[in-house]
C-alpha cells in the first residue's frame, strides 16, 4: 500500500465513524424504576435479556430506582422484544447485607437463582416501571 493510500485511509476512516458509517446493532433506547412494594430500590444491576439468545443489555439503579441500558459501553439500549429480566446484587463492603428490597429482587428475580422478569421491548422506552411484591418467593 502506498502512503498516499495510508494517508487517505487515516483521514477517511474517522470521518465515516462520526458520520454514522460504523456498525449498527439495532437496539433502542430503555431508561426505567425498579420498584419493591411501592418503594424504589437503589445499588442492583438490572439485566434484559433477549429470549432469543442475542447479547443482553443491563443498567444500574441510582438512589431513586432508575437505571438505563446499554448493549455495551459505546451503544446505550437494548435489541427489541420479549425480554428476561434478572437482577443481581454485589457487595460494596466485606460484611455488607443487602436492603430488603434488594433481597426481594434477588430471591425472586435473581440471576443466579429464581424466575426472570418477564417485559416485551417493542419501542423506545422512557418510563419502564418494574414493580415486584417483595413478600411473594
């Protein structure tokens, strides 16, 4: 290759990547609340997966319950359709237990143990609610 052709290549290759030309995944914008009894639930991560087997989504709740998606770190949402909804909890500190809510999530929708959430993504969507009765197991 030439250094002209070099050249060229490193001046056009930015500039189809800002213009849109890089890889389209399809996916569409979700922001939402988690909410246990009526009360939002801050510190767990929320993970949509696609029934169909395609790469999940997941967000992270604030102190108010809300989370947005991304597909990965460079594209916010996720693929539309029938999702798997699950959550998972960490610990911050050693000794550290999670808050009621955050054990109602995981003991009923957990991603290690117990039944998804189920949710239909057939759109851009700015105020999923996800609300789960923190006394069913």
């Amino acid at each position: 290759m030439t250094i002209d052709r070099c050249l060229a290549l490193l001046v056009l290759l930015p500039l189809a990547t800002a213009a849109g030309c890089g890889p389209s995944v399809g996916t569409v914008p979700v922001r939402g609340t988690v909410l246990v009894d009526g009360e939002p639930v801050s510190g767990v991560t929320v993970q949509f997966s696609p029934v169909t087997g395609e790469r999940p989504s997941t967000g992270f709740t604030d102190d108010s319950g809300q989370f947005v998606l991304r597909y990965n770190k460079d594209i916010a949402g996720v693929l539309p359709g029938r999702q798997n909804v699950t959550f998972s909890w960490y610990a911050e500190e050693p000794d550290q237990k999670p808050t009621p809510g955050q054990a109602a999530l995981i003991a009923t929708h957990g991603d290690q143990r117990g039944k998804p959430y189920e949710v239909e993504i057939s759109g851009p969507t700015e105020s999923l609610v996800i609300e789960v009765d923190g006394k069913k197991k």
